[in-house]
C-alpha cells in the first residue's frame, strides 16, 4: 500500500476499503506517513466525504492508536457523557453525579476547553487542589471506588487522534462531519464506557449553528456506536442562548453546586435531569428515560447528587469547603453591569459572544496552553422571555482588567436584543437519536 | 497574511489576489510555510481550480522564484519551443537547429524525461561528450554565437517550480490543469525567450488523452504567456502513434540526423517544418507560417539544419564524429523483432506502450536521478495505415538484457492492431491556438 495511490483513490471520490484506512492511521501514527500526505488526504476527505465504512474504520483506528479502557472487571453498565460544546454548559457537573448516585457508573475523559465553549476541567479545576490530571490506573480505580471520576484527556489514549487533530487545525481541514464525529467517537470508545450520551448543541452558540448539521452528526455518532457495539444516544439539545446564568470557571461551578441544592436556574435542572433520565435507561437501571427523570429528581432533592459531587471532588484532591461555602472562591477585581437599553421582552442572548468574552476575560483560550483565570466570566440576570425596564441589569461582568471589561461590556450591550413583543425561549431539546427507547 | 486563512479562502471557493499567490509562493519558497499547508492549499486548488488571474500570479511568482535571463542585449525576438511530452519525439532536434539556421535564435531550457516520455537532454547525452549541464552565462554566450543552445534546467531558475513539483508528485495534485499550466509557463518566462512555441500532445501517448483537455492547457498557456507580453503559439499535435521510427535516445540522435540530411520519416520532417513555421512567423522573420514552412523546407535541402546542429553539438562538448558517422553508436547487445500476428493494415500502434517499453529497458527514469542506456530502444518498421503480411516485422527490439527484451516482446505484441480494412493515420496538427496568424 502507498499513501499516495490512496489520496488519489480519495481524490478522485471511491471509497477506501478498512484495511487502507487502518494501514494510513497507523502509518501516520508512526511517522510513516508525512504530514504533506496526510494533509492533502484530509482536504480530497473534505471534497469527497467518508462514507460510514470509511467513517467506522477511521474511527477504529483512531481508537486503536492508543490504550483502549476496558470495565468489564466492573460487571457494570459504566457511562460517559460527551457534549460538543456550548456556552455555560455545567450539565455534566449536575448530571454526572446525579447518575453516579443512582449507581450507574461514570467514567468521563474530557478535553480541555478551546475557543469560545467551555471545559468541564478547567471549571473543576477552579476549585483549589482538584486534579483531572489522574493516571488510566487512578481513574478507573476511582470509578470502581466511587462511580465517577473525570479525568483530562492523556496522550496515552487515541494519540493519532491529537496528531491528526493538530494537522486539520493548521490545514483547513477541520469542517468535515464525518472527521468530527471520528474524532470525538474515537476517544468515547477509547475511554472503554459501554454507555454513551452525547450531547449534540445548536444554535449561535455552537459548532452546529443549524439543527440539520447537529441532527447529521447526532446521527453519524450514533451509528458508529451502534457499529461498534455500544448503547448511545445523542440529544440534540439548544445553544442560542447561555445554559444557566453563569458563564465562567468558579461562576459555574457555583451554580453548578445551587443546582445540585435544588436551587439552580431551571433550564440547567431540567436538560441535567432528562439527559441524566437517558442515561439511566441507556444502562438499564430503569425501563425507560421518564422514569430515569424521576429517579433522578427524587435523588436531586434529598441532595444524593451533592455529596457525590463532594465525594468525587474530594477523591480527586480538591478542597470541598469551597462548595460548601462557595464565597471562599476568589472574585474578580471589577464587577461591571450591563443594563437594558430600553423597557420590553429579551428576544435573544447571543451565546457566542458570552463565550468570547468569557475567554477575552481571561475565562477561556486563545491558545492550547494558556493560562485560565478561574474568577472572571459574566452573569446573566435576565434570559430570554423576561420583561425587562430601561436601565435593568440584564448580567454582570466579572473581570480582573479595567480596559479588557470596560471592551467587554461593550461588547455584550450588543448580545442583547429587546423587543416588545413576548416570545417563547427555544425549547431546550430538539430531537433524540435513535428515538427513544431505542 | 496567513496560510491557513488562504487555504481556508480556496477551500471555500473563492479566488486569490495576486498578493495571496505571491506571498504563498515566496514563503513556501523561504521554508515559511511548511509542505502541509501547501499540501492542502495544492488539494483544494485540485477541487477548485484557479481562475485566470491567479493562473498568471502563480505563473509570475514561480518564475520571480529565481533568476529570469533576459536576452534584450541580442536585440533579436529569440525563441523557445516546449513540448508536452511524447514518444519518438525528436522535433526539437530537427527543428531547432533550422530555426536558428534561419536566423531566429534558439535558446531552449529543457528537463530531463521522467515517466514514459523521452527528454531531449537525455537523447543529446547519447552524443559522447555532449553536455546540457551549462551555467547561465554559458547558455546566453552561446545563444549569442551559434544562435542555439539547449540547457538542462537548473535550479537558479524558478526553484520554486522544483519545490512545488516534489510535492504535487507525492500529493496526487498533479492533474490539474492551471497547475500544469503555469509549471510550464514558468520556466518559460524563466528561461527569457520573446517567442514560445508550445507543443501540446494529445492520444494515448500522451499526458492529455483527450483533444479538449489538450486544447484548454494550449489555451490556458496562450493565454498566460499573452498576458505576460510574450509572443506564444500553442499547437495541438497527434500522440497516438510514436513520432517517426525510432524511441530510444540514440536511435532517436540517428533519426533526427537522417532528418536532417532530408532522409527521415515523413511526419517527423513534416511536423518539424510546420512548427518551425510557425516560429518564424511568430519571430515575424516571415509574413506567415506557410512562408515559414517553405524557408525551412529549402534550408533543410541545403543541409544547413544538419550544419547548425552539428555547430549547436561540437559548441557544447560532443563528439560530431557519431553524427557524421551514426554507426559509432554503440549497438544494444540484443536485438529482437515484433512480428505481425496476421495480414491486414495496421490500425493501431500504442504509443504508449512504446514509451513504457522504452523505460523498461533502460531508455528512461523510473526515479529521478535513474541512470540512462543510450543504445536500448525500439525501432519501428511500420506505421499506422500500412499493410502488412503475416510475419512482417513489426518493429525491432534494442536491450542489453535478455530477460527484459522478453517481457518488452511480449507487451510490444499488443502494441498493435492489425485490421482488415485500410485506415488513414491520425492528422498530425489538430489545432493552433490562437488561430494563427495572430
């Protein structure tokens, strides 16, 4: 086999058999392969597709370039849960607890956050102490221990996947569905649940900006799933406006602990507790999604979830008097507020811009490798459907550098969009692949 | 400016400015931008195409990669003739040395053959003695005294071109036609002429199978060597059949002599007058091509082409001894013939095949840098339109390796089609562009 022969078989639109595709990931993998090669085979990839065998056997072999986890010594269903990336996107830190108290199993990978969304990690790791930075060993010791661990992603698990992601992210080659669903099912599978919720976002604040691309890769996810033997299912859920009110490290993770105390914002509650009813089903504990809800709710209330969230932040070194006492969390220096330009109904909440400020405040990356500042962020007062008066505080910056908030805010003055009549906010879920139960 | 934001543009559809063109090229050039940004900039190109103004820029910014010989001094239209690339084809050395016998002069920069067609340079070192290998100075002092000099390319000259080729090659971005284009034009604009004539091969000997693909890369060229002030011809020529007899490189040297001396294959003779015409007229040393023609016709009865060439071989080191004397040439060890399977006209000769056959026995390159034997080649007996009896000699075999000469005689079998009716070759001319005069 050459690599060549294979771009121009690409190039010129036939598929590529497993065995071609398993022979250039492991090349590559190994140096075998140049990047110039590699790199014009993603672009033929971008004009031409991958079909699902190809899909499949990207996704394998993605897999397979690293350690693979494996649980069957739990003899349990364990679980992961994957969202594609949204702005105040706490769900995991609600739901996986929640799920973890009612004795499914969670064993979350996650990466790090890029752009303008958010990572599960850099939230936890504002709480002093925690480390996501755990060993394959100590993470699923500390699953069998305690039914949940989150570690940050490690080169020891789907290497070529990062190599290959590094090359479509200086070649143009980033904006291909069948890639992104390999490259996000690649490391699901790697991390060794056989339960799979994915959590795929639409709307301003997405990657998927239209319901139809969110449905095509919910769709292909799932396939390659099923394909490859596990149970999943993708939720196609709402990113038009912030999840919650924060927008932030330490702000989320506040919010984050109000909820688990019954007494968060409702729409973090609520897409927790009907992801978390999916899931619980997905691993059998219960027949079907709306008595998982149930359960999960029963189980929020006499705040179980809470004290799984302590236990697991405790278990991985993190001091939980902040989530007792979360005013021990250090604030930031400047506290600005926008206010509503006028009297009538919020419309719209442009999350996207939530999300560059957040990381232009110091919340978020530029870079891979730069420094987070867990404190800065904004928080929303208002969310769409509200009535607002002219000069009403619609959210509050949170920021440590007078000029960066003072461009902040006039920034999120824009984010905001006032009209007179009442509209109804997005629903927060748009469609669940395959139906549910499947 | 920044590469990715450029492939990300081409990607997309739209088209570069002259600026993006030249910054590309000049950083790949400097090593600023690496092979695999280029890689998937050359596959979106592959996809998308390159309209004529980023054509011409890429044209413009190869040539400006290194040094442009400028030839204004002579204060004389000097000419350059470049063929596409064929299989017996030896024009240039009938041609050339009667252009200049006519007081055009000739400087022509040629490459090395690779693939199944022959390179003229490669053909001339079969002459003992002879080297293309010049410095630049070299080259332009011997336009200056004989009127003709053909060079090897260099890499003082478009080293740009070099470096992107080396890349298409191991890219499957090779069969692009804007690519093509300005990879020729290029180290034509290079290489200083006023007048170009281009050569463009069409048949199953040739890089462009089919008529129209040949006819756009002779206009694209056109339209480019136009747009760069150049006086410039393209014909479009037949390659299906092998030029003349002869394909092997001093079986090739002997057949241009005969040529030469007014005793050559008839479409040899013919298409060298004809395309000479063309460059005379092109020089505007005559009214039209067909004045052309019959200049080159007399000049080639008088012996001063044969004259010339033997000036242009002894100037640069070779032994005209073998051109006065042909039999000199060493002789391939085996000689082995190709019989006619049945009586009927020959329909058919693959020239094609001839060319593979040619490497195969040592005639060509497989690999850059591969070491060339002179003496192998094939030399036909008939041609396309001729009739044959059963066990005619179809052609006649030169190797120096036993073994290789059997496989060469067994694929040279399906060289040919003999049919039962009489056909008419192909036409040797199936267009000019621009209709010429122009």
């Amino acid at each position: 086999m050459r690599a060549l022969d294979l771009i121009i078989k690409k190039r010129d639109g036939e598929s590529l058999s497993p065995e071609e595709i398993n022979y250039l990931i492991n090349s590559y993998n190994r140096g075998l392969i140049p990047d110039y090669q590699m790199a014009a085979l993603l672009m033929a990839v971008y004009f031409q597709g991958l079909n699902a065998s190809e899909t499949n056997a990207l996704t394998a072999a993605l897999a397979e370039s690293g350690e693979v986890l494996d649980f069957t010594s739990l003899e349990k269903i364990v679980s992961d849960k994957h969202s594609s990336g949204g702005v105040g996107d706490k769900i995991t830190l609600v739901m996986a607890p929640l799920v973890a108290a009612a004795g499914v199993p969670v064993a979350k990978i996650s990466g790090r956050g890029l752009g303008f969304t958010g990572g599960t990690i850099d939230k936890l790791e504002s709480i002093p102490g925690f480390s996501a930075e755990l060993s394959v060993e100590q993470f699923m010791a500390l699953v069998k221990e305690n039914d949940i661990a989150i570690m940050a992603q490690t080169e020891r698990l789907t290497p070529a996947d990062g190599k290959l992601y590094t090359l479509r992210d200086v070649t143009g080659t980033v904006e291909n569905i069948s890639l992104i669903a390999a490259s996000i099912m690649c490391k699901k599978i790697a991390a060794g649940a056989n339960a799979i919720l994915l959590d795929v976002k639409t709307g301003r604040g997405a990657f998927m900006q239209s319901k139809e691309d969110a449905l095509n890769l919910a769709e292909i996810m799932v396939r390659i799933g099923k394909d490859m033997g596990r149970r999943i299912v993708s939720v196609v859920t709402d990113m038009n406006q912030p999840l919650g009110y924060a927008v932030g490290n330490a702000l989320e993770i506040k919010e984050a602990v109000e909820t688990l105390s019954g007494e968060g914002p409702a729409d973090v509650e609520r897409l927790s507790i009907i992801l978390g009813g999916y899931m619980l089903a997905l691993a059998g504990k219960v027949r079907n999604a709306e008595e998982g809800q149930e359960e999960l709710l029963k189980l929020l209330k006499k705040g179980v979830g809470l004290q799984k969230f302590k236990q697991m932040v405790a278990s991985q070194g993190g001091n939980i008097d902040y989530l007792e006492d979360p005013s021990l969390f250090p604030r930031a220096k400047f506290l600005v507020e926008v206010h509503a330009p006028r009297e009538g109904y919020l419309r719209e909440i442009d999350a996207m811009r939530f999300g560059k400020v957040a990381v232009l405040l110091g919340g978020g990356r530029y870079y891979k490798g730069d420094e987070i500042d867990p404190s800065v962020g904004v928080v929303l007062k208002h969310k769409v459907g509200d009535k607002v008066k002219q000069g009403d505080t619609l959210a509050c910056i949170h920021g440590n550098d007078e000029k960066i908030v003072g461009v902040a805010h006039k920034d999120l003055v824009h984010a905001f969009t006032v009209g007179d009549e009442q509209v109804e906010p997005s629903p927060l879920v748009y469609g669940v692949v395959p139906p549910f139960p499947c």
